[in-house]
C-alpha cells in the first residue's frame, strides 16, 4: 500500500471511527518487521549440502552459462559478473535465485537467466523448503544441466525470495506506517499503543518467558508460531493479548487480568 495512501486512510478514515465517542478507549498495534518471523527466516541462503562429485558435475554444467556471461559485447560489469557467476563446492551451497534487479540478456540468448546465487542478504521463504533440491518437472532436457533440480540447476523464481531491495523497499514502508500508528496513539489521550514490532524481534532474539514456560520465534518447535510461519499459535496469541492488556494497564490506569499462555495450545515438532 502506498505510504501516504495509509497515512490518509488510517487518520481520515479509521481513526475517526474509534474515536468517534469520546469515553472510547483503545489500543492501536504497529506492524513487525517481517524478517522476525519464521516464513522469511527458517530456509537458510546456503540450505543444499552437495558432495564434491555432485558439485563438480554442477561447475561442468554451468561452465558454458558462466563463460557466456563474461561476452563483453554484454556490457556487464566485472561486480556484475561474479555476482552471476554460478559455482559449488562440497558441503552447504547457495540456492540459486532468480534477481530481476541484474541486466536482462535475454534478448541476446534466452538461455542467459537473470540469476545468481543467493547471500545472507536474500530471505528464503518457507514454502520453497518443500521443493528445494528437487526436479523442476518442467526442465528435462534444459541446460545446464538436464533434469534440473530446484535451487541448484533451476533457481528459484521471484515469488520464492526477498532480495535486498525487496527488502529494503518493505523496511521503509513499513516505517512510514509505524510512524502513522505511533502518531496516533501519541496524539489522542485516549489511543495507547502496543508494539507488536518489538515482541516479535524479542521472540526471534531470545524467545519470551511467562514465568509458567516459555516460547521463542523458531519455526515449528519455538512453540509461538504455527506452521504456516506467519500466524501465532494460540499459545503465541495468548503472549500477544497479555503485551496489549500490559499497555491498556499502563495507558490507563487499569486493572485488567492477564492469561497465563500455558493453558493455550501450541505445536512442537521434533
């Protein structure tokens, strides 16, 4: 959503609604970061181990692709070409990504993919998980190399990955809508605000103690997120309740009872 699209829908259109009433009390919740949640934090840049015949039967393969690409009639700078060039060794290897930010070639031989392999930088997604390593059904008889496997002969497409840019282009609009909430609960006495940005930062950091357990942001076994890597468990809901009945207490000088998150399901997997 564009940012001053929020900003005027948020302060034009839902604000007055909840504060309509004067006696009207509430809690307003920011928005977390989406790196602090498991979707986009579990799968690791370098998630397929390879041995060194695998990984040499790969260099052959892509031997032609990173020759190619060194064409100077491609313009390409010397960054850009080890950016793109594609190499493995044995052990733990970078997904191959696709990157629409690198010059497309296509033009000059669809062969050429805009594609590198993956940094820290990128965020993998979960859903990519189940396929990693695995046959592309659709890449028989493609070079390089035949029958190419996910994340390795076949990269992964656009919607598997959160490159830099995506990244950084998500952190600044999320800013611009954290500082329209936070505005607005500063601006209205009776408006608090509960940062939800800063207990999932809390769970992915260290994890969170209720003094009857605890829970932690890891996927599937930290006991605060469901399977889905995005939605909180109920026991991870239960923490998310307690930090908003902790602001309403704060803000307005309340009494409101607090649950205790052990008495509400979670998932653990092992």
């Amino acid at each position: 959503t564009d940012t001053g699209e929020f900003y005027t829908v948020y302060t034009t259109m839902i604000l007055p609604n909840l504060t309509a009433n004067p006696a009207t009390k509430g809690v307003l919740v920011n928005i977390p970061d989406v790196k602090s949640i498991p979707f986009f934090t579990t799968v690791p840049y370098n998630a397929i181990p390879l041995d060194q015949a695998t990984a040499d039967t790969l260099n052959q393969a892509y031997s032609a692709y990173n020759a190619a690409i060194q064409n100077p009639a491609f313009g390409l700078s010397a960054d850009e070409i080890a950016k793109r060039t594609i190499s493995f060794s044995a052990g733990q290897n970078a997904i191959v990504i696709e990157d629409e930010t690198l010059t497309n070639l296509a033009g000059f031989d669809p062969a050429l993919l805009s594609m590198r392999q993956a940094t820290a930088e990128d965020l993998i997604l979960l859903p990519a998980s189940a396929y990693l390593g695995t046959e592309d059904p659709n890449s028989a008889g493609d070079t390089p190399p035949s029958g190419k496997p996910w994340g390795l002969g076949t990269p992964l497409v656009d919607a598997d990955v959160l490159i830099p840019s995506e990244i950084q282009a998500i952190d600044t609009a999320r800013t611009a809508y954290n500082t329209t909430i936070k505005d607005a609960a500063d601006n209205n006495d009776n408006l608090v605000l509960y940062d939800a940005a800063a207990m999932m930062e809390a769970l992915k950091a260290s994890g969170i103690s209720f003094g009857t357990g605890s829970v932690t942001g890891d996927f599937a076994k930290g006991g605060a997120f469901s399977l889905d890597g995005v939605h909180p468990t109920a026991r991870g809901y239960a923490l998310i309740a307690n930090g908003i009945v902790d602001a309403i207490n704060a803000g307005f000088n309340a009494n409101v009872h607090k649950v205790d998150p052990v008495n509400y399901p979670t998932i653990f997997l092992k």
